[in-house]
C-alpha cells in the first residue's frame, strides 16, 4: 500500500478528518498495513497501539464469566485501540475481528510522537475518547433495562439519518451488538411494524 494510498484511507478516519495534509501524510508514513483473520484480537493482551479500519468489520467485546457481551461494532474508518494508550492499566474489553479484517496499525510511540508533533491531531483524539466515553455510558444504560424492542428502537433511531436506516450488519451481528437473542430481534422488529413506529423493506428502514 502507498504512502498516498494510507493517506487517503487515513482521512476518512474521526481521528484525521479535517487535519493538514502534512498531518495526515507524516501519521501514512508512520502507519504499518495489517491483516487480521477471522474472530482474531486487535489488540492482543498487553499490547498498546492505536489502529483505523480499513476494510472489514470487528466488535467490542466485555468479556464477563458467562459469556461476553458486545459493546459497539467497529467498521471502516473506525478507530481502535486509542484508550490503550499513555501508560496505565489496559482496558478490560477486547476487540476482536468479524470477518477478515485489515487495518493501519499505529505504534504507541509513534502515534505519541504525532500527537507532539500535531497538536491538532491531539485535539481530535481527545474528543474521539470524550465522544466514546458518553457513547458507552449510553450503551451501558440501553443494555442495562429495557425490552428487545425498546433496544432495538433506540438502535435505530441513533444511527437512522434522515429519518432511514439502512442495515449494514447481519441479524446475528446486530442482534450480539443489542444483547439480545435472534428470535427477539425479530420480535422486536415485528413490534415496531405492528405499533407503526417504523416501516421495513429488507434492510432498509424508515422511522415513521
């Protein structure tokens, strides 16, 4: 992959959307190309790195006794691995491939090394972790109560645009990202046809 090639990937990133160019082309030439198979870790314990997606789809996970339970679902453009680091103790979740996944990997050392360089990309770091803390917050309290059809509600209307949503993800996928059987999804869905909430075609979905 070229260095012209990481760079335009790299802007489509919340981390190094609307930074200069020579921002963008110095964190290219630091960015290492990688490859992950299926159901492998992103971040494998005790690393600290810093990686955008590329291609392919990968879910935070909470590993718990009984279980995991997913927390987000990652896609391209989307960021990993930034609360790993600065020292301290590693997170407790785990992010972990769907399918095969490709990735542009930053060292802990040199994404340091941007944000000292970059003031601007440190800005956007900070509030990519702000923004991440209130969308777990509000992910913790969605998982934490509610019927499958109300957390599937509130699914949708936080990603919908523009009064639609198209699903991207499996059944499988979204119904492991809400908590919730596969069977409830459907019920769920049923629910909120029936209540005239919303209407469905496919995976295509609009908010009436």
């Amino acid at each position: 992959m070229t260095k012209s090639e990481k760079a335009k990937l790299l802007r489509s990133s919340v981390l190094f959307r609307g930074l200069s160019e020579d921002a963008v082309l110095d964190a290219a030439q630091l960015a290492e190309p990688r490859d992950f198979a299926r159901a492998q870790l992103l971040l494998s314990s005790g690393e600290r790195h810093v990686g955008v997606i590329v291609s392919g789809y990968a879910k935070v996970v909470k590993p718990s006794t009984d279980g995991s339970v997913t927390m987000s679902l990652l896609g391209s453009g989307d960021v990993f691995g930034a609360a790993s680091l600065m020292g301290g103790r590693l997170p407790s979740t785990e992010v972990k491939a769907i399918k095969p996944l490709s990735a542009l990997i930053f060292s802990e050392e040199s994404f340091l090394y941007l944000m000292e360089k970059h003031f601007a990309l440190t800005q956007s770091y900070c509030r990519y972790l702000i923004g991440r803390i209130r969308f777990l917050t509000e992910r913790v309290e969605c998982m934490a109560g509610g019927t499958a059809s109300e957390k599937l509600w509130r699914y949708i209307e936080k990603n919908a645009s523009n009064g639609s949503l198209h699903l991207s993800l499996s059944m499988d996928a979204l119904a492991g990202a809400l908590s919730i059987s596969r069977a409830s999804l459907y019920r769920a869905f049923d629910e909120l046809e029936k209540s005239g909430r919303i209407s469905r075609r496919g995976h295509e979905i609009r908010l009436i």
